[in-house]
C-alpha cells in the first residue's frame, strides 16, 4: 500500500478517477509542446500519474522522439530509490510517536471518514497514523483503483521504461524528498481541514466527476477542456485547492521551468514529461519557458 501510496504522490495530487475504455489507437493524448532555443529543440509531454492497458501504444510522434533523445527529464524516476521514498514518506507523512493523531480529529468528521473507509473496505485503524494529507491520498488512491487506474500503468512510467529500453538516460527534475516535504509546510488543522474536503469530495461525487473530465481532457488532448479546468482551479478557494495550485503547481513550476530551459541549452531533441496541469494555466511551464525567450509551439 506505501509503495502505491508514493507512486501516486510523487508526481503530486493530478485528480485521475474513470474513464471509458479506448481502442489503444495511436492518437494524440494529453498536450504535448515543442520548445526551442540555443539552436536546440525539445518536446515537452503533458501525462498521467495512473493510466489503462487503453492508453497505450502512445502516439507515434512520442514514442519515436523518446527512442531519439538523449535524454528523458521527469518530475522524478520512481524507480531509482525506493529507499528515499520510504524515507520521506515516514518524515512527511506519518505522525511522530506520542502524537495525538486522530484524537484530533472533530468526531463528526471522524464518523464521516469511517463511513467511507468502510464502502473501500477498511478499518479506521488502518489509517491512524498517518497524517491527514495521506490519508486523503489513501482514499483517492483506493478510489483510482476501484476505477481501474494502475499506478503501475503510469504515463510517465510508461515513457521512462521506453527510455530505459533505448538510448535515453533519465533525469529527474525534482526529488522525492523535496516533493513530500511541500505537504510538511501545511499546518495540522489545514491537514484536518484537506482531509474533510477530500471526504465531502467522494461524498458529493465531485470527485469523480472532476477526475472524468481531467482524464476525457487528457484522452483527447482537449484544449479548451484543459482551459477551462485550469480557470477553475484558479478560482477554487478551499484550503486543499489552493494548496495544490499555489504550492503544488504554480510554486513548483519556475523552478521546473528553469531545469528545462538548462537542459535546453546544453542538449538537443530531449524530451520531458511531466503532469500535465503543469501545461496549463496562466503560470505554466510553457508559459514560463516563453517567458525566459525560448520559442514554444503547441502541437497539441
């Protein structure tokens, strides 16, 4: 359960939920850019965190440009140390001895929670000693789940085992670590507070219903569908949704932003991928990259 746990939270909180199964065509999914400067050009991949056995083969255009690079940039390989993961993942996410736990938790909320831990087939003990934002990832994740979203069927897993098979080394744009410890700087009652939303969320089917769109938006390569969830989570006042657009996004987007504009400079026809409301909004990487001078086209 940690290792999924980790997976889905490494390349942080996309909301992925159902969608239908697809023919496995070859067609354009997600968004994808082109970015050039320093007489260098690179592909910039919008994915998934989860995926379906439906997704794949990528398209063409992907598939090619990844055996053709150098080298693929992700957020992070969470392949390369599952040590550091489990590391990070006790600091960050689980309650130190002695805590309190969840004694803090207000009893109607607790109640609520236990309801729908129940309809996943757990126990609120399974749960109590991790921290609230982990505990809100363990009831998105079992959600995915019941969908059929893989995290082993990740896109940018997907695309780091296509460069593992040629030539491309894999880089990292962030680590582990640094990720995780993002969810530290939330004070214990906005936790309490991330974890009730989450709840209300599946409660409500809001969730899902925003997951859907986000994965048929990704399926597509919908641009105005994309548009128009960005201007939503722009708008959304609610403490999880702006720790995820101020923190989890638009904080971690200059930085990303400039590692690809360095990797840029000194390599031609690399390829990053990273989730794909990075792409979007008005602080988003592409914008950013623009931003510093280098020259972006939208494929799509």
């Amino acid at each position: 359960m940690q290792r999924q746990i980790i997976t889905l939270f490494v390349s942080l909180f996309l909301l992925l939920s159902q969608a239908a199964a697809q023919d496995g065509t070859q067609q354009a999914r997600g968004a994808l850019f082109k970015v050039s400067g320093s007489g260098h050009s690179m592909y910039l991949f919008g994915t998934m965190h989860v995926g379906l056995p439906a997704f794949y083969p990528l398209e063409k255009r992907i598939t090619e440009a990844v055996a053709q690079a150098s080298t693929l940039a992700l957020e992070v390989d969470t392949a390369q140390d599952a040590g550091a993961m489990a590391r990070a993942m006790q600091e960050y996410g689980v309650f130190p001895p002695g805590s309190r736990g969840f004694a803090g938790l207000d009893p109607s909320v607790k109640a609520r929670l236990d309801k729908v831990l129940a309809t996943m087939h757990m126990q609120s003990s399974s749960v109590e000693g991790l921290r609230p934002w982990l505990v809100a990832t363990v009831l998105a994740l079992n959600e995915y789940a019941a969908q059929g979203y893989r995290s082993d069927l990740a896109v940018d897993a997907h695309m780091a085992q296509l460069a593992h098979a040629g030539k491309a080394k894999v880089i990292e744009l962030e680590s582990v670590v640094a990720q995780l410890s993002l969810f530290g700087r939330l004070s214990l009652e906005d936790q309490w507070r991330f974890l009730e939303e989450s709840i209300e969320a599946i409660e409500t089917g809001k969730q899902k219903r925003e997951v859907r769109e986000i994965v048929e938006a990704w399926r597509t390569a919908d641009q105005k569908a994309f548009d128009a969830i960005a201007a939503r989570a722009e708008e959304d006042t609610s403490v999880s949704g702006r720790f995820v657009q101020k923190v989890l996004l638009e904080e971690r987007n200059g930085p990303i932003a400039d590692k690809l504009a360095a990797l840029l400079a000194r390599e031609d026809k690399a390829v990053a991928a990273i989730g794909v409301l990075h792409l979007v909004g008005k602080l988003s990487v592409p914008l950013l990259l623009r931003a510093r001078g280098l020259t972006v086209e939208r494929v799509y």
